[in-house]
C-alpha cells in the first residue's frame, strides 16, 4: 500500500526553503561536492513538485544514499568527529528531501532540519546567528502546521500565527527550565569553545603587518565596565605581551615573568573596573595600564603583563584595579637593561648613525626621546594600513625610505633608535580606545583597536611609555577609535550620526551580543546560583528547587492548556469560513440573514425559496463550501473564494427586477 501523497505542494515548497536555509550556513565546513549534491537534491524535488514529476525509483535512491554516505566517510575517515557527523546529518536531510513522498516523510526531514538547527551551536553561539536560527525554527514549525492543513483552509498568514502562538506557548516552559534545571559546569556548547576557529588576537610575535592585519577585524576582544567616573580615549592603554628580543626583522616577547609588582605613585587616580575577556587560547590577560594587583588565578609579573594559570580558552570575567600614573622599574636590574639594549649586530647602519648624532645632539635621555618624537612629527611620516613591504633592513627602509606604516612600524623603528642611542626600550603590545555602548554603558574593544607602542626607562622615573604613533597620528589616540580611521575616512564606529543609543543599529546589535552573552552562553552553575540567591532560594536544596520548578511548570502547562480550550471553543478562522461569512453578510444585505442553527444546506434552501432568481450561484457556493469543508478538497478553497467574490445578489436582484 503507498503513503499518502502529500496534499499541497506550498507545504511541500516551504519545507525544502526551510532546509536549504538550515543547511546554507553548513556550507563552508563540508566538502564541495556534498554541498553542491544536497543542493541538487533540493533543486530537483522543487522541479519535481511543481511539473509532476515521478519520484526517484527506491533503488536509485538506495544507491545515491550508499554512494554519498561513502564518499563522507571516505572524506573525514572512520570516526568522522564534529565535521564529518555534521556532514552525514546534512546528507540525511537532502537524501530525505529527495524521496519526500508522504506526509509521514515531511516530518521526518522537519525532524532533520530541527537537529541541524543545534548543530550550528557547536560552530558559533552569537546573538545574531542565534536570532535567525530562531525564525529557521519558526519556519519549520509553520511548515509543520501546513502539513496538518490537510484541506488547504489555512492562508500563510494564519500558519504563521498558528506556528507563532506554538512557539510563544512553549517559551514560559522553556525559561523555567533553563533558569531553574541544575546547570553541568563549562560552556552551554563546550565543542565551540574548545574550537575557537574564529578566534583571533595578539601573539608572542610582533612582523611588520601583523597589528595591522588585526586593524581589518572587528571582532571583539573584551568588554570592560568602569565603576565610577569613565576614562578619557587617549587613556585606554590596554597592556599585554611585551616584546624585548629583536632579530632584525621580528620581535619576540620574553619568557622570563618575575612577580615584582609595579610601584605605585602617590595621587595615583585608581580606577576600578571589570573585564569580559573572549577566548584567545593564550594566558595572558588584559588589564589598563597599569595595573595594581593580579585577579584570582593570574600572577601580575615585573613587565606588568597579567598571566593565567591557564590558556583563555573560554570567556572569562575578572575584577581589575589600575592607577593611570604609576611609577614602574625604578630599580631595574643591570640584567633587564642590558636585555632592552640588544641589537642585532650589522643590521641597520643608517639608524645606527642617525641614533649616534641625535645623541651627540642632546645633554639627557629625556631630551633624546624629544628629538626623535620631534622627527616623526617634522618629517613626512604618513599613518597608513597599506605599508610598503620591508626589506631585511626594515628600520632603515621606513625611516629613510618609505616613511609609511602602523603603529608596529613606528613603535618598532623608535625602540631600535633609542637602543641604538644608549636608552633602554622595549615594545608593548595591546589595544588602544574603544568604543562606548550608550545602552550598557559600556566600553567595548576589539581587535581593529590593536596597538603597539614603546617603553623607555630613564633614569629615576623607571620604565616611561611613549606612544610614537601620536606623533604621527594624534586623532588615533585621541579619539581612541578604530585603527582604520585614516582608510574610512572618518571616526570609526563611534559615529552614530546622531541617533539615540536605542535607534542606533550597531549599539543596540552590540548590547544584545553581550546580554545574550551574560544570560545565556555564560549562564553557569556560579550564575544560577547567584540567582537562587536573589530569588531567597540560597541554601535550598536541590529536591525543593525541583519541587518549586514543577510548580512553575505545572502552571505554565495549566495557562498552556487554557490558552488551546479558549482557541478550541472559538469559531474557525480559516479561509473557508471567511468566505463563507462573507457569502452569508451579502445574502444578509438583501434580506436574508442566516439563523444560529441553520446549516449551510438548510440555509441555503431558504435562500433559493427566498429569491429563486439566486438558485444557481447559491448551490454552487454552498457545495463548494461543504465540500472543502468536509471533503478535505485541495482546490475547494481557492474555487471557493472565487465564487463568493463573483457573488453580487444586489445586481442579479435588479437585473431580473425582483425586489428586496
């Protein structure tokens, strides 16, 4: 005995565009050919729906299925892992497309498109990935309803709201499950954290290139809340790695890290803050410079660069204290100051000249640091992304040669012009500015706000930074905006062109990212408990939190079960009794108004007794009626309408000069 057919080829073209969108994103992670056969799949059945085609023969398909699903284990081996099970779920839900037949196969490859609609989680978790997974899922839930629609009586409106009020019915449920169910500890989805394909940062290494390859990214790095007063853009010095070892062409950090911590001026105007750092897979942490004392976990060493006991491989929060002055390396041991003044011998001769005159030139070390700031700023230095490549003597083919670069390009040619000169500099590497988000208050930094910049120890001060950018550059550390302010030709995204934070599309996209970030990814057993707490459920035991979430539940299903009996009791909705009402207010207009317990055969005999003129259009109507209603006809609704709209009793009535 065959399946049933399916009944409307609109359900049928719903549910293949629901699976090409599920599927869509899984694109870049499968092999080409698997993407191109699914879409093959999908493009032939739509062709096959709509000219009538026969289906695929079963042992054709059974040959297609063996086929691919060997080619998928042949690409990612016997034990596929993440991408390859991906890959095989992704097939199924072609294949399944392929042989849709029945009703019974629709909601098997819905079912399909559902687990495929988690499997993006294990890849990416944003706010807006999530949000359009939600409508794929609302997508799927309608097609699912117009599947039910076995007579066609339901528009794409009314399923919409149909699969809407489904969704909105099960969302109370859905919360009090997720806020109350015992969370496991880790990440909501640990496979995506432990992949951090799309992490990028700062490394241990510092080419020419690399800061601002970084400056083209707009992921965020962290987010930071201040307590308190807020801190000027030009202030925003985010420390990390420090680079002291240079071959000529690249710097390298240090792998020595004491635990001397830095000295603290007196007035030295303390901010407190806390960061949210994203995984970077490194140890080290960031904090404004510079700062006070290590988080829980972190060691704080004498380059005030904070290290992790271990690598940041899932979001992180740490409390943070900084003084904006400090005073740092006062008493610097003779080793650490023969390392800041290493170079790489016969590497850089012009420099080394023009290093040796500038010192010749001046009495102090602070007066040579003037001088050479004086040269980028005299000098036609330009702050560009597109620097000309460098040769093997970098430093000496920008300064007298192409005199255009990043900031990795001047912090780098000025530490090796004061090393040359006799003064002690090292590189620092981190992130500049950032960007304020009216709506949380709160200051986002992403990696295009990566920077570079220089530390000088003088005499009696200690380390000293100098930022040799702002010579070139000032609005870049001024306005602490985008490093590609000079490529846009504006502020970055600080403009907001006026608009309240509300109707601003970036701050509003931004907030939810990080809310849904706090609520939801990073919704761990320490925030669960946290909000037992506040709920006054802090020392209650897991058994009472049980029983208090089948209370909440229970009454989510009872107000569930109220919301269905009110809809049930109400009259249908449907297209067919539209029409149909419509019918019954044009017979009303002449007269013939339908009593609450006549049905529609009795009704329209009274009608044709009424007006016998009408005979013809009434009967019609009223078989049609009766049999999209009870005859689950496909086409009925659509004659139906057709009939009631040609329906015009006022003109038939004056045509045959019949009153009314």
């Amino acid at each position: 005995m065959s399946a049933r057919p399916i009944l409307r080829r609109g359900a049928a073209y719903s549910l293949l565009g629901a699976t090409a969108a599920v599927i869509a994103p899984h694109a870049a992670r499968m092999p080409v050919w698997l993407t191109l056969f699914v879409s093959a799949c999908l493009l032939w059945k739509a062709a096959a729906t709509a000219r009538g085609w026969r289906p695929i023969g079963r042992w054709l398909l059974a040959a297609l299925s063996v086929c691919a699903t060997a080619a998928v284990v042949f690409a990612f081996g016997p034990i596929p892992g993440r991408d390859g099970s991906v890959s095989l779920l992704v097939l199924m839900a072609g294949l399944k497309c392929l042989e849709l037949r029945s009703v019974r196969d629709a909601h098997v490859a819905t079912l399909l498109g559902y687990f495929l609609i988690v499997t993006h989680f294990l890849y990416l978790q944003s706010a807006p990935f999530a949000l359009f997974l939600g409508c794929v899922l609302l997508w799927l839930i309608a097609t699912t309803v117009a599947f039910q629609d076995r007579n066609g009586s339901l528009g794409p409106g009314q399923v919409a709201a149909t699969a809407g009020m489904l969704v909105a019915a099960g969302l109370p449920i859905a919360l009090v499950l997720f806020l109350l169910f015992p969370r496991v500890q880790g990440p909501l989805f640990g496979t995506a954290a432990s992949a951090g394909s799309a992490t990028t940062g700062l490394s241990e290494r510092m080419s020419p290139g690399d800061i601002s390859d970084l400056g083209m990214s707009d992921e965020v790095a962290f987010r930071v809340d201040f307590e308190g007063a807020s801190v000027h853009p030009s202030e925003l010095y985010w420390r990390g790695p420090v680079l002291w070892d240079f071959d000529g062409r690249t710097w390298r950090a240090s792998g020595h890290a004491g635990n001397q911590v830095a000295e603290q001026v007196r007035g030295a105007r303390p901010v407190n803050y806390r960061i949210t750092l994203e995984p970077h897979r490194r140890r080290w942490l960031f904090a404004l410079d510079a700062p006070a004392a290590a988080p829980e976990n972190a060691a704080l060493g004498s380059d005030l660069l904070l290290r992790a006991e271990q690598p940041v491989r899932k979001r992180l929060r740490y409390a943070m204290r900084s003084n904006l002055d400090y005073r740092v390396g006062v008493d610097e041991s003779e080793r650490a100051l023969r390392r800041a003044l290493q170079l790489p011998p016969r590497f850089n001769p012009r420099t080394a000249m023009l290093a040796a005159r500038m010192r010749a030139e001046t009495d102090t070390q602070a007066d040579l640091v003037k001088a050479a700031l004086e040269l980028f700023r005299r000098e036609q230095f330009f702050y560009t992304l597109s620097p000309q490549a460098l040769g093997r003597d970098s430093v000496d083919e920008f300064l007298f040669g192409t005199r255009r670069g990043f900031c990795e390009h001047y912090a780098s040619a000025f530490v090796v012009l004061m090393r040359s000169a006799g003064v002690p500099a090292r590189i620092v590497t981190g992130y500049q500015g950032g960007e304020h988000n009216r709506l949380g208050n709160y200051v986002v930094v992403r990696q295009s706000h990566a920077h570079a910049w220089a530390e000088v120890w003088l005499k009696g001060q200690g380390w000293v930074r100098v930022d040799p950018t702002a010579a070139v550059a000032p609005e870049r550390v001024q306005t602490g905006s985008l490093a590609l302010w000079t490529e846009r030709g504006g502020a970055g995204l600080e403009a907001n062109y006026g608009l309240p934070a509300w109707a601003d599309p970036g701050q509003l996209l931004e907030h939810m990212t990080r809310t849904w970030n706090d609520w939801v990814l990073d919704y761990t057993p320490e925030r669960q408990r946290s909000l037992l707490r506040d709920m006054g459920l802090g020392q209650a035991s897991w058994p009472l939190i049980g029983a208090i979430m089948a209370v909440f539940l229970a009454i989510a299903a009872a107000i569930g079960a109220a919301m269905s009996l009110r809809e049930w009791r109400r009259p249908p909705r449907d297209r067919i009794h539209r029409a149909y009402l419509r019918f019954c207010h044009k017979l009303a207009r002449i007269g013939c108004v339908r009593q609450g317990h006549e049905g529609p055969c009795d009704f329209a005999r009274r009608a044709i007794e009424a007006h016998p003129m009408l005979a013809e259009p009434v009967q019609r109507i009223t078989e049609t009626y009766v049999r999209s209603r009870y005859a689950s006809s496909p086409t009925a609704p659509a004659q139906l309408e057709a009939l009631v709209r040609a329906f015009t009793p006022e003109r038939s009535l004056r045509q045959s000069g019949a009153r009314y």
